[in-house]
C-alpha cells in the first residue's frame, strides 16, 4: 500500500494536476463534479496519504464556513427576486414566478458554495500531502528553478516556525521591563521582524562563506523523477473531471 500513497507523487506533476484540475472547475456551474472533486480529495487524504485525520478537519472547519457563507449569501443575495422578505409557509399559496426564483436561488448558492469546497479540497489535498524539501527539489528539477531561490524559500519555510517563538520571546522581555503590551501591539511584532532580517542574512552569508553559487556543477541529496506512476495519475484525475463534467445532469 505505500506504492499507492499520493506522497510519491512528483511534486511539479502534482501541482499542474491541480492547478489544470482549478481550470476545469472554473469553467463549469454543475454541483455534482464540484461536489464529486471535493469528497475525492477526502478520500485521498484519509486513505491514500500520511494526512493526520486532525489536521484535515481544522483546516476543513474554515473552509466550510467560508463555504456556508458562500451558499447563504447566493442564497439570499442572488440576482434573481429575494425570498427574505417573503411569506412561504404554505408553498401553494407562492405564485408559480417566486417559486421558480426560490429554485433558482437555491441552486445558485448550492453553486458557489460547493466551488468554495472544490477548491478548498484541491489546495488542502496538495498542502497536507507534499513535503516541502520534496517540493522544492522537485521545482529545481522538473521545473528548472535556480537552486538560489529554491533554497531561499526552503529557509524561509524552515524559519517560519521560530517567528512563533520570537514572537512570544518578544513578549516576555517587554514584560519583564515592565511594558505593557496589548493584544494588537506592534512592538513585538517590529521586534519579532527585525530578528527575522538578521536571520536572512546570517544565512545568506552562511552560503556565500560555503561557496554556494548556483552557476557551477553540483550533486544533490534528492532528484525527484518523474515516473510512469506519476504520469498515469495525472491523466487519470484530469480523465475523471473532464467525464464529470460532460456526464453530471447537474
């Protein structure tokens, strides 16, 4: 079963597969293919990839209040008449017009809100099954990305976490002079950035002091490849949504 984890996907093929997966959602209305793209990018993540069960639902609880959002907003806000000031408790009463505006309503919130969850579900399944070094290797050979900026974004990913604790550091020592400092204050933010600068440039002399120059012949600790596996993926996905989309009723 590890052969068939979506990890061993090649990150670069990975990543045109759902941005051309983005393209083809984006230009089609039917609830079913958006609906249908969304549960399989759950199905992949439960029981095809690495992808802690906890980690996909705390970032699936915005993405579907984003989503609700979305589908009340179509739902009273759409272009055709608006049902919030309307009296529909008995529904045979309603003239037939308001009636069809109503359906109408309902299927374009339905619409916008299942998109929000397409899309959500495309960007959480690539997120939460790509390794960041795998990544960035693969965009160096695949892509041909100068390794100057790749391993500047791969530090400043490595850096990320230690800006929580600066942060908090921060904090502390204006406390301990006995600043006070509120919820929205910018002082330990400006303190928490200025660290960051130094950082960037300790590591930037650090490279330039090993000799790192992206012009000369080099050997690297992972050359990702792209493989038949990769490839009859792809196609296999994109294959899928293209059916979707033609077959889906609505």
């Amino acid at each position: 079963m590890n052969n068939l984890r979506v990890e061993r996907w090649n990150p670069s093929v990975k990543m045109f597969t759902v941005l051309l997966s983005v393209i083809l959602l984006s230009f089609q209305y039917k609830i079913m293919v958006t609906l249908g793209v969304f549960l399989f990018c759950l199905i992949m993540m439960i029981f095809f990839s690495d992808a802690r069960f906890k980690s996909i639902i705390k970032i699936l609880i915005p993405a579907t209040f984003a989503a609700l959002g979305m589908f009340v907003m179509g739902l009273y806000y759409s272009k055709n008449n608006s049902i919030t000031s309307m009296d529909v408790s008995d529904i045979s009463s309603v003239p037939y017009a308001l009636r069809a505006a109503m359906s109408t309503n309902l299927i374009s919130a339905a619409q916008l809100g299942s998109r929000i969850l397409a899309y959500a579900g495309l960007g959480i399944f690539f997120s939460l099954t790509t390794d960041e070094e795998f990544f960035i290797s693969s965009l160096m050979h695949q892509c041909h990305l100068s390794p100057k900026f790749a391993y500047g974004i791969l530090a400043a990913v490595h850096l990320v976490p230690n800006l929580g604790k600066e942060y908090k550091n921060a904090v502390f020592a204006f406390r301990t002079r006995g600043i006070r400092v509120g919820v929205f204050s910018l002082k330990p933010v400006f303190a928490m950035l200025v660290n960051s600068i130094y950082w960037s440039e300790n590591i930037a002399m650090a490279m330039q002091s090993k000799g790192f120059s992206d012009n000369e012949s080099r050997t690297y600790y992972i050359e990702p490849k792209v493989g038949v596996y990769d490839i009859l993926l792809s196609i296999a996905i994109l294959s899928l949504i293209v059916f979707a989309i033609n077959s889906a009723p609505i």
